[in-house]
C-alpha cells in the first residue's frame, strides 16, 4: 500500500513542474490609434454638456468622424 501512495505522489509532483503556457503578448496600439483617441477624448469633453449627455445636433458618430479629421491632418 505504501509503495502505491509513494507512485502516486511522484507522478502528481511531475505534473506540477510542467512548463507553464507562456502569457499572450498584448498588440501594442498604433501611433495613429494613441492620436484618434487623445482626439475623440478632447472633442467628446469639448461637445458634451455637464451631465455627459452630448450637446444638440452631435452623437457618437459625428464625433468619430470629427476626431478621424483632427488627427489625419495632425499626421499630415
């Protein structure tokens, strides 16, 4: 009985020191994707009123195109 206890713990202790899977690297953003998003930031506070809803006549899609212009001229 012994001797099985002691195969077991062996076998159990060989499986722990397996290699670990390696993290997955994270995608570094582009230089053109830090731009947009300082741009969309800075116009989303620029044109939203105190209480975060959007100021009249601008929603989520005008801002993006908006922030699309700032910083394709800034990259120019």
């Amino acid at each position: 009985m012994r001797l099985v206890s002691s195969e077991r713990e062996s076998e159990g202790s060989s499986l722990v020191d397996a290699e670990k899977p390696k993290a997955k690297r994270k995608r570094r953003p582009s230089k053109y994707n830090m731009a947009f998003k300082r741009a969309y930031n800075d116009l989303r506070k620029r044109h939203s009123k105190k209480n975060g809803d959007l100021r009249k006549g601008y929603d989520h899609t005008r801002l993006m195109t908006m922030a699309h212009t700032v910083v394709r001229r800034s990259m120019k």
